[in-house]
C-alpha cells in the first residue's frame, strides 16, 4: 500500500498550529478563535475527501496531453524540476488571480478567505470545488515534456511552501521579500482593507505580482476577512454560501444575459436597482455553548482520523465504500458547524448521523472487506 503523503503532514500541521496557538497566547495575542479553526478543518479535510474524485482532473488530461510533447524531460532531470517548479508557481499566479475576478470561480475560492483571524488554521481551510476549473492552468506544462511525476511533487512543493505564509508570527524579511512570498506578502492579500484587495496571488515567488502590477506591500494593519463577512462557523456550508448568494441574484435578474452575467462578472459587479439578499436567518451565527465546543472539538478529532484512515486506504477500497466514507466524513463536518452555529437541527442531525455510521459499521464489519 502507498500511504498517501498527507498522512505524514496532518501530525506536523497539528504540531505548528499548536506551537504559533502556544507563542500567540504566550505573546498575549488572540491569534485563535477555536469554533472558527474549527471550520477552518472542516473545510480543509472536506477539500481532502473530494480530492479523491477530483484530483484526477489534474493528472489524467495530463498525461494525455504529455504524449503529444514534441520532447520528454527525464524524471531525473534537474532542469525538469527546476522548469516544472517555475512553471507551476507561474500557472497557479494565473489561476489564483482570476479566480478573483470571475464570480463563479470566486464562489469556490471565497472559502479560503473567510476568517477573520489570520493564523496557520487558515492555511487548511481549502475550496473544495476550486479543482474543477484550476487543473487547466496547469496543463500547459505536459506540452513541455515535463514529467507527471515531476508535475505533481512541484505542485506539492508549492502548496507545503504556502502553509506557513498564514501566519500574523512572523515580521518582515527584507533579505527575501523582493523575490519570494512571505507572511507579510500574504497577510496583504487576505486583507479585505480597500488599498489590499486583489494583491500578492503568488505561490511561492512574488516576482509575478511584481512584474504583472499586482503587488503591494504590508503598511497599514490588515483586516482580514471578506469585504461581506461570513458569521457561520460551519465550514461545509461556507463552499456553498457564495453559491446560495450568485443563484438568488440571479433569479431577481429581469433578462437571461444579466442572469447570466452574475455568475461570469467580477465581484463588485451589481446590475442597476439590484437588491442583494441577506443571508438566510438560518445560517447566522449563534453563539456556541462550551459543550457544543468541545463536542465539535472531539467531532473533528475523530474525522481527522478517519479521514486519514480513508485517505491512506483509498486505493485498496470500492468506490461506493469510498463515497460512503466521504459522505460520513462530511456529514459529521456538517453536524459540528450547526452545533457551533448553535442551529435547531444540529442535535437532530447529529443523532441521525450516529445511528446510520454504527449500522454501517456493523455492516462494513460483518462483510469482511477489511480481509
């Protein structure tokens, strides 16, 4: 069995977080606020078990199209990685700073830029449809012979590099800002202050931000968060909320090119006497009771490891094993977030996700599809 490399990751993400929540309170700064690092991993591990799907959008075109290159790097090649590492920072700029400027695609990224406070939690809170559209950024680096392997660690590479940019921790780094992305960098570009909106979409090097007119420097203190907040503490409902959002505006369109138009304008685009629904009252946020705390907090333990458990089996299951595992997973994300929004139907919720996962437990057990 292959062990996916996640697997290794999760300790030592949970290992970091737990040393900057350690130095934030030890500094006397509200670096965490738990129920939000709370939806922060349910986002992050709901963007893992959709992956399993989904992230053969990336590699299997790829391969396709590698066949059609005029000329092959060897896996071996230095000059593979170092084209493929450049090349891939290079598409994810692109794919990044469009995914700003295009509704539909901002629906899918918004997730990401959700919480208002900036710590090493928000590193894990992931799109879980963004994977739909981004595999095409990439595709450009098959025609140049660049090796799936060596395509797929770059990518890897790039998104560990990004991990530790979701930090208020660290300062400036005048010796390797000019070139590289940063803490501070970043900080800039989740900040929902007017002069920091669309800045700094680079991966690992800001010389694309640079050179395209996108760069700005950290100067007045960030305000993170969106330019309309999310109050809900639910982070399998947070991929789904700017959807919700485009679909009302554009049932209220008067024509079916502004219906349209709603999903493929940037942003800031309003149509003429348009009014923008509120969210619904359902899922405004309550304040979470302590039990319902450390209920969520022992919840998401539990689908950490799971899902690593699914993650690392992944090969060696059934797909309908697979889906159902998924499903579970995201249903038990789903129950945690509406016991932290303090929802009505969390408990009910919850006592039905209980009873389905032991009778499919009891099921999965006495069919022996762990022999």
């Amino acid at each position: 069995m292959t062990v996916h490399p996640i697997v290794f990751a999760v300790p030592v993400y949970a290992l970091l977080i737990a040393l900057e929540l350690w130095q934030g309170r030890r500094k006397g700064s509200d670096v965490y606020d738990i129920p939000e690092l709370m939806a922060n991993i349910g986002s992050g591990l709901g963007q893992l078990l959709t992956d399993i799907f989904l992230g053969l959008l990336y590699t299997v075109p790829y391969t396709f199209l590698l066949r059609a290159a005029p000329f092959a790097f060897s896996v071996r090649d230095p000059l593979a990685w170092v084209i493929g590492f450049i090349g891939v920072d290079f598409a994810f700029y692109w794919q990044h700073r469009i995914s700003h400027h295009v509704n539909v695609l901002w629906a899918a990224h918004v997730v990401h830029h959700q919480p208002e406070r900036y710590n090493l939690g928000v590193a894990l809170r992931q799109p879980w449809f963004s994977g739909l559209t981004n595999w095409v950024y990439y595709q450009p680096l098959a025609l140049l012979g660049i090796p799936v392997d060596v395509f797929v660690g770059c990518v890897a590479v790039n998104l560990a590099y990004q991990f530790y940019l979701h930090t208020c921790l660290i300062g400036k780094m005048p010796r390797v800002e000019g070139i590289l992305n940063t803490p501070s960098h970043h900080r800039v570009h989740h900040g929902r202050n007017p002069e920091y909106l669309d800045r700094n979409f680079g991966g690992v090097f800001i010389v694309w931000d640079r050179l395209f007119g996108t760069f700005h420097a950290e100067e007045a203190p960030v305000e993170y968060g969106t330019t309309t907040p999310y109050r809900s503490m639910n982070g399998v409902w947070a991929n789904f909320d700017y959807v919700w959002h485009l679909w009302s505006r554009s049932r209220q369109q008067k024509h079916l090119t502004s219906a349209l138009y709603v999903w493929l304008a940037a942003p800031g685009w309003k149509a003429e006497d348009e009014g923008i629904p509120e969210p619904p009252a359902s899922m405004q946020r309550r304040q979470p009771t302590q039990g319902a705390i450390v209920y969520g907090a022992l919840s998401s333990l539990v689908a950490i490891i799971a899902s690593a458990v699914l993650i690392a089996y992944q090969e060696s299951l059934p797909f309908p094993e697979r889906v159902v595992g998924v499903g579970l997973i995201i249903w038990a994300l789903a129950a945690v977030g509406g016991l932290l929004d303090g929802q009505r139907w969390a408990k009910r919720y919850e006592l039905a996700r209980v009873v389905v996962l032991v009778a499919f437990s009891v099921w999965f057990w006495k069919s022996g599809r762990l022999a």
